[in-house]
C-alpha cells in the first residue's frame, strides 16, 4: 500500500504541475495586466506601463513567475492579487469552505436521490415505474444548469419568497445551488445504478440470500449495492471532482462567494496570481479525491486490497 500511495502521490504532483503550467502559459495569451490596469487613465506611457510590470513581477521570465507561484503552494503563500493587492492566500481561504460545502451538498442531494431511484428502476425493470424513473432522469439530464438555477430563482424566490435569490447567508442558501447541480448529477448517477444492479440481481449469490429468507432491503442494499459500489465510487469520485472545478456558473447565477466566482473575476481582469493559484489548488484537491477513491476501492471490496 506505501507504495501504491507513493507512485499516486508522484503521479498527483505531476498532474499538478502540468495543469498549472498550461493555464500559467494561456493566461498570459489574454493580454497585458498592465494594460487593463490604465485602461481608464489617460497620457500612459510606455514607462509607465513598465514600471507597472516591474512592480507586478511580470518583467521577470515566465519559467520563474511559474515556479514562484509554485513555492507559494508549499507556503501557502501566493503573493497579492493585481486588483487591490489583497493577499491572494486570504482570497482562497475565503472561497475554497464555499466552494466545498457547495459540492458536498449537492453530492448529498444527488446520492440521496440517485441510489433509492436507480435501485426501485433496477427491482421494476421494464414496468411503469422504471419506465417512469428512466424517462424522468432523461429529462433531468437535458436541463443546462444555468436553466434550471434560473427557473428555481424565478420560483421559489420571485414568485414565491420562500428562498433567498443569491449569497450564502444560511442553511437555506444552499437549497437552490445544491439542487441545482445535484438534480443534473443524479440524471446520469439513476441510469449508472440501474445498470449496474441489473447486472448484480442476476448473480447466483443474490438467488442464495433470497433463498435463505433475507428480507429484499437486505439482500438489495446489503449484498447487492456494495457489490456494484466501485463504479459508482468511481463514477462518483469523478462528479465531485468536476463539481469543484465546474461551479463557475452556478456560482456566478446565485452570487456564491466561491472558487468559481473568484477564478472569473480573475479572467475578467487578467489576475494573473489569483487565477493560477485558484487552478492550482483546485488541481490539486482533485487529485486528492481521486486518490481517495482508489483507496476507497480496498475498504469497499478487500479483494482489490489483498492484490
């Protein structure tokens, strides 16, 4: 296991590195820092816009901006944002719990959700009820998530008033976020449950506990869901990966002081060390989840762990 843990870890960091480099090198396709700093000042001139740079770091070569901002990770030290020179460390310790809480929530939601659906789809198979479930988590699956957060925010806050629009001021702000991603998640989490139970309810260790007079939860949830749990650990390890990377619009709908607001501002204004820091965190807690996954499959499945 040490060295299993070893080579991921390595792998991880490669990762890392490799991610960070390549949005280092493309934000800096997006123009000039110093440009978008003057863009309301009149009679610049090019020393100024020099000085500028020197005083940002950006005269400095690529290579060592890059691995100056790579440091930071090991110091938790990213330097200060471009705009308002604000530590960039205190902007991430600020978003990342948002953006966190945001995806186990939703995770929560679709899990919930997905599991009892996807196993009363795989029991009915080719009945009402599963052509019922199937036909819902298509519909489920065709919803854009900017769609389904505007729809929500029309209903349950304009119309309704029951939730708050946006910002993150309770437990009842997250309602609408986490069901927003969550109902997408569980569309294709119902159809992943239902295949793989199919294939697990024809097995003959499921005829032997129904023949031993177990009661259908047991043999359903006991037996039957932890045999078919390493796709959906899988599958599911990778939908909370793209979670944390990919709440840039729900964020932006329902004004979520997260990740994703904070990494658009940065685009939107060329923040160099804010956005690099942001991908790079993200990168890595990523590659974190999916190391956790892999040494899920040994607690789910000991024959995995024995190998």
């Amino acid at each position: 296991m040490t060295g299993f843990l070893f080579k991921r870890l390595l792998q991880a960091a490669f990762v890392v590195m490799v991610v960070t480099l390549i949005v280092a090198w493309a934000v800096r396709l997006t123009g000039d820092p110093a440009l978008m700093l003057t863009s309301g000042s009149a009679n610049v001139t090019e020393a100024d816009l020099a000085r500028i740079r020197e005083g940002l770091g950006l005269n400095e070569p690529f290579l060592v901006q890059y691995f100056n901002t790579l440091a930071g990770l090991f110091t938790w030290d990213f330097g200060r944002s471009f705009v308002g020179g604000t530590q960039v460390s205190l902007l991430i310790a600020s978003a990342l719990p948002a953006t966190l809480a945001l995806a186990f929530a939703s995770m929560a939601v679709a899990i919930l959700i997905s599991i009892p659906l996807g196993i009363r789809a795989a029991v009915s198979r080719g009945k009402w009820a599963d052509q019922l479930i199937r036909i819902t988590s298509l519909i489920g699956l065709s919803f854009p998530n900017f769609w389904l957060a505007t729809m929500l925010v029309l209903i349950f806050s304009i119309t309704l008033r029951w939730l708050p629009p946006s910002g993150m001021s309770g437990w009842q702000s997250f309602i609408m976020p986490a069901l927003t991603m969550g109902v997408i998640l569980t569309a294709t989490n119902v159809r992943l449950v239902r295949t793989t139970m199919l294939e697990v309810l024809q097995s003959q260790y499921i005829m032997v506990a129904r023949a031993k007079g177990l009661s259908e939860r047991t043999v359903l949830y006991k037996h039957a869901l932890r045999n078919c749990a390493i796709p959906l650990i899988t599958y599911m390890g990778l939908q909370f990966g793209g979670l944390l990377g990919g709440v840039v619009v729900v964020e932006r709908v329902f004004n979520w002081p997260g990740m994703g607001s904070l990494a658009f501002d940065a685009v939107a204004a060329r923040d160099y060390p804010v956005l690099q820091s942001v991908i790079m965190v993200l990168s890595l807690l990523i590659v974190s989840v999916n190391l956790l996954v892999d040494i899920a499959y040994g607690l789910v499945d000991p024959r995995i762990r024995t190998e």
